[in-house]
C-alpha cells in the first residue's frame, strides 16, 4: 500500500513539475520525467562472469546491451527527425520551444556557437546520427572485457570513456606519473551509451567518421560498423591495431548482420 502510495505521489509531482516548468527548462515529457524519478534506466550490469562457456558469455552480452544502444539510437534519430523539419525555418519563425531545442543540440554536440545558425544546423545533421549496432556492441565488449572490467562492474563504463575533473570517476591503478585522467563512472548502462553516442557525435577526434557517415548517407549506400571502425584510428592508442580487431571482432560475431548488411 505504502509502495502505491508512493508512486502515485511521485506521479502527482512530475505532473504537476510538468505542468509549471519555467520557459528556460529543459524540454521532457512527463513520462520522461517519470522515468527518470523512478530511475528505470538503473538496472545493475548483469555478472556475465557466471558463464563459463565463452559463446553463452558473448551472446548473454550482446542480448543486454543490444536493446540499450538501440533505444539511445532512437533518440538521437528523433532529435535528428525535429532538427530537420526545422532545417529550413528562419529564426524569427522559431519557436520557442524549437529555440531552446536547437540550443541544447548545440551545446550537448558542441557546434561553434560563434557560426551562424545555418552553419550550426548543417553541422547538426552531420553529427546527430546513429551509430551502427555492430560498431557499438564489438566496441563495448572490447572496452570493458565482455561486460567483466572494473570500470564495467564499478562505474557502468562499457566504452573505456576518460573524464579529467577529480571524482569524476575511477582511478585506474596504473594511471602514470603526472596524469590526471580517471576513468568515468556513469549511474547506469543507459547513460553509459548515451555519452558514448554523444562522443562519437562531437569530439573533434571523430570528425572523419561523421564525414564518412554523411557521405555514405548522401549516396544513399549503408552505414556499417567495419566502414566507420576506419576512422577509429584515435579512439585507441593502439591505433591501426584497435581498427583491425574491431573489424574482426565483428566479422567473427558476425554483427554486421545488426546494420541490415
């Protein structure tokens, strides 16, 4: 009973939250809103440790996360759908709404503010897009040893994502004299992703992806994870090296078949 009332409280709150939000708030809906006060997205990762047979580890792996990079894709494809039907709308005829949208994208994707914002939107529809499910899950599963690293069971870090303010996340014991860096740590899986999403989208450090991503996109020719490794060159100091074992890593776990190739 006390758990209900509970519920319908919380409810009560984000509706009424909703209901009064201040024009400079961010733009949710009140399920949204829900969601993350009920705090749905985290779920604890799941001990892929417990499988001893190597392919059951693989594939338990791949069920977990799959879901997850597809439903933070689906959310940068709905950003990317709104920024398009405003692709062509001055700004005296924005919203605004549509303005505070359009702010965030460039902020959260870290475009120039300083262009105009025809440029800020042509450089949005270069960044806001998905990346392939096939690059995402071999990606993952190298980063955090199939779900098993510290960073993965201590901080929900799949994707080996730095951060560099004290605190912010995990201390790696072999972190060399002088440097500052800690692995981030990250409230659940689902936010994991998302920053992961958001990495690919804006460091300058992918750049040549995003330009390849769009080519293939103009040409109307498909967006895999073996095309867009090629340009994973500085996501690894490893280089070359990390790009080739990607690739195989999803031939042998035949991924591509996850990018509709």
């Amino acid at each position: 009973m006390k758990t209900r009332l509970w519920i319908f409280s919380a409810v009560a709150l984000v509706t009424a939250g909703w209901l009064f939000l201040a024009p400079g708030s961010d733009d949710v809906s009140p399920l949204q809103a829900l969601k993350r006060t009920l705090q749905m997205d985290n779920a604890p990762l799941p001990d892929f440790s417990q499988h001893t047979d190597v392919r059951a580890k693989k594939q338990a792996f791949f069920d977990y996360l799959q879901p997850i990079v597809a439903a933070n894709n689906q959310r940068v494809l709905d950003d990317r759908a709104r920024l398009r039907t405003l692709a062509d709308t001055s700004d005296e005829a924005l919203s605004g709404s549509d303005r505070r949208f359009l702010q965030q994208l460039v902020n959260r994707y870290e475009v120039d503010a300083a262009a105009s914002s025809e440029a800020q939107r042509a450089e949005l529809l270069v960044r806001l897009d998905t990346v392939p499910m096939s690059l995402a899950l071999s990606q993952a599963a190298m980063e955090s040893a199939w779900g098993t690293s510290r960073f993965a069971r201590e901080g929900n870090n799949l994707f080996g994502q730095w951060c560099y303010k004290a605190g912010c996340g995990i201390v790696p014991k072999r972190r060399g004299e002088g440097q500052v860096h800690e692995v981030a740590s990250f409230e659940s899986v689902d936010a994991a992703v998302a920053s992961y999403l958001r990495n690919i989208n804006s460091h300058r450090a992918y750049a040549e992806l995003r330009a390849a991503r769009a080519a293939l996109r103009a040409a109307n020719q498909p967006v895999t994870g073996n095309a867009l490794a090629n340009h994973l060159l500085r996501y690894s100091e490893r280089g070359m090296d990390y790009v080739k074992e990607i690739q195989s890593m999803i031939r042998i776990n035949k991924l591509a078949a996850l990018d509709g190739v």
